[in-house]
C-alpha cells in the first residue's frame, strides 16, 4: 500500500513541477531518496537483524544441483538417509521448490500488468490528451485502483466473506478473482484500440484518452488479488531460514521473467508494429492506424484468459492448499523440535509423516478463589505432506 502511495504521489507531483522547472523536478527523487536513505540508517540500531543466510544459500544451490544433475535425489541427502545434509535443509529446499509454480501462476498476470507501461501506453500515446493528463499520467489510476482495492478488501471483502462462509478465502479463488480483472482489463484494451483506429478512419481525430481509465483501474484491482495474495503466500510457505532467498525466488519469477517473455512476443512480433509506410515509429496517431497492434492485444487476451483457465483448474486448488498445509505442519514441527525435551510434544523428526500423539496435560489454573486444576487435553495430529 505504501508503495503505490508513493507512486501515486510522485505520479501527480513530479510531473506538474518539471513542466515548471524540470530541475526540481528531477531533484524530488534525489532529495526524497536521500531522506529515505537517512532515515534507514539512523533507525538501523532498532532493527531486528537476520545472521547472514549466505552460507545457508550456496548449500542449497549445491543440494539442488546435485539434485537436478541426477547425480543424488534429494531424499538420499538427507543424514538420515546416509547422505551429507541435515534433513531440516533438505526439507527446506522442498518447501523452497513450491515457490516456484505458485509464483508461475501469477506470470500471465504479470505480463498484463508489465503492458501498463508498454503498449497501452504507446496505446494513449496517440490519443487525446485532456488538459496535463497524457499517456504517463494514467498510470496514476493504476496506483488509485490498488489504494482504493486494498482498503476495501482488506477492511471488509475479507472480513465479509470469511464470516458468510465460515473460512478464509483460498489462494486459488483469489487468483482467479485477481486473474478474471486483469483479463477484464486487457479486452477493455483490445476494444479500444480498435475503437482508436475506427474513429480516426471516420473522423480524422484522436479518442479522449480517459477512455483508457477502466483499463488501468481493472488490473489494479487485480494486483490486489494476484500480487499481494502471491507475496503473502510465498512469505507463509517459505522455509525460515530461506526467507531472503524465497522472496527473491518470488521477485525473479514474478517480475522479471514476465518482462523477459515481453520483450520476446514483441521480438517476433514485430511486424505487427510496422506502419503502412515502414516505419516503426508509431507515436504518432496516422501511422498507428495503418499498424496491426490490435493482434498484439489480441495475444495478450489469449494469454491472459489461458493464465485464467490454468488457476480454474482443481487440480492446482488442491496443489496450492497442500503447499499452504505443509508450511504450516513445517511450523509446527520447528517449533516442537525447539521445545525441551521434557514438554509433552516431543515431536521426532521423520521423513514424511510425523506421528500422532496425544497427551493429557493437566495445568493448575487459578482463577481468583478457585484453585482446582483444571484437565485440558491436547491433540495434535501433524501429517507432513512432501
């Protein structure tokens, strides 16, 4: 939420100030940057600090080296399998691997959300522009979308849902609630770029450009449901002492393969970017009348409606809230293996399933005038799913 605040506020500030003054306006960034980067350091002796995971990381990328090569699965690493490798690590780097499909899940999104600043953008280029409000500014209706989505989800769609059903909302069905807005949002962007070229052919003029807005305000609203859910998941899912390194499993596959796989549709897609005279230079509105970009939009809807299918499916219901079981049972076993040995859930640490145990415990309360004890049982059934 923060972020996009920022981003909202740099959206509207710095480019009212550089048609002014293009200096200070540049020199917002530097100024602000610098106080962020000030702020960091004088708060830094009240940060909870992490030991360096530096070690943790290169075992892992052996580990799995040795696994992915063929030469040792990751099972027979394990100590207890007479491998080199404590079994806690070697269950991490499983759980570690879950990351990358559900992280996978959200690229077609992602590559939706990545046309925002390419060719809708190039898109609003050529239309209108109304007042100071052009092709860059619109991308402030992005970052109003999320603030206003994030509120309302957050303070009561969740709420909201989970008292009417009973249970929280699964991943898969924000996904796909994420997913159906940001395929909402790129046919919007499809009709209006045949729109653009049929009014210019009519009339001769250029389309407002706030007809863009729904565009914009579609996939902020799925970023809500595909980002954030997919950041909150990949944190829960991750192992505790690959945390650094899961989230920057997240960020690589989330956000920069998307914008790899971008580059490469518009490689060998190119000709549809070509004009009637040759040129390449479509920022101007005859010229990107004669092109064929409306066949590049078309793709990204295929894209984008086969991304909704694919998180549609069961099967990766089921997969994403085995995943989502699993961190928890993790958790539980961590946390039980940390205890003294002499607490009633000394768990032992098998390979994959942990065994049932249940224990009365019984704990002497008092409670004012009343100081008989009071029998609690304990049940704790933990079945880890690898």
């Amino acid at each position: 939420m923060a972020i996009n605040c920022g981003s909202l506020i740099g959206g509207l500030v710095i480019p009212t100030v550089v048609r002014q003054n293009p200096f200070a306006g540049y020199m917002i960034p530097v100024v602000v940057f610098s106080l962020g980067i000030s702020i960091f350091i004088l708060g830094s002796s009240r940060y909870t600090k992490m030991k360096p995971q530096g070690k943790n990381n290169l075992k892992v990328l052996k580990i799995s080296g040795i696994a992915i090569c063929g030469c040792q699965g990751l099972e027979k690493q394990k100590v207890s399998n007479g491998g080199c490798y404590p079994d806690v690590l070697v269950r991490s780097i499983k759980q570690l691997a879950a990351i990358i499909p559900i992280t996978t899940l959200c690229v077609p999104f992602n590559i939706v959300w990545g046309e925002m600043k390419g060719m809708i953008q190039a898109q609003g280029i050529v239309m209108q522009n109304v007042g100071f409000v052009d092709a860059a500014w619109m991308q402030n209706f992005d970052a109003i979308a999320v603030i206003v989505c994030g509120a309302v989800v957050g303070s009561w769609f969740y709420p909201y849902y989970e008292r009417r059903t009973g249970r929280r909302m699964k991943l898969s069905t924000k996904f796909i609630i994420g997913n159906t807005f940001g395929t909402l949002g790129i046919i919007y962007a499809l009709l209006i770029d045949i729109y653009v070229v049929r009014e210019f052919k009519r009339s001769g003029q250029p389309l407002n450009i706030f007809w863009q807005a729904p565009s914009f305000i579609c996939i902020g609203f799925g970023e809500i449901f595909v980002v954030s859910s997919a950041f909150t998941a990949v944190f829960r899912i991750a192992p505790k002492n690959l945390k650094a390194l899961s989230s920057a499993v997240n960020n690589f596959i989330g956000g920069g393969v998307p914008q790899y796989l971008i580059k490469l549709s518009v490689m060998f897609t190119a000709r549809w970017f070509i004009a009637a005279d040759g040129s390449d230079q479509l920022n101007n509105l005859p010229a990107y009348a004669t092109a064929n970009t409306h066949k590049y939009f078309g793709c990204l809807v295929g894209m984008s409606i086969m991304g909704l299918f694919i998180n549609m499916l069961p099967a990766v219901d089921r997969f994403l809230e085995r995943m989502l079981a699993t961190a928890e049972e993790a958790d539980i076993l961590e946390e039980a293996n940390a205890m003294n040995d002499s607490h009633p859930f000394n768990l032992t640490d098998n390979d994959k399933t942990e065994r049932v145990e249940e224990t009365n415990h019984t704990e002497t309360m008092h409670s004012g005038n009343d100081s008989h004890p009071k029998k609690t049982h304990f049940k704790l059934s933990s079945t880890f799913l690898l």
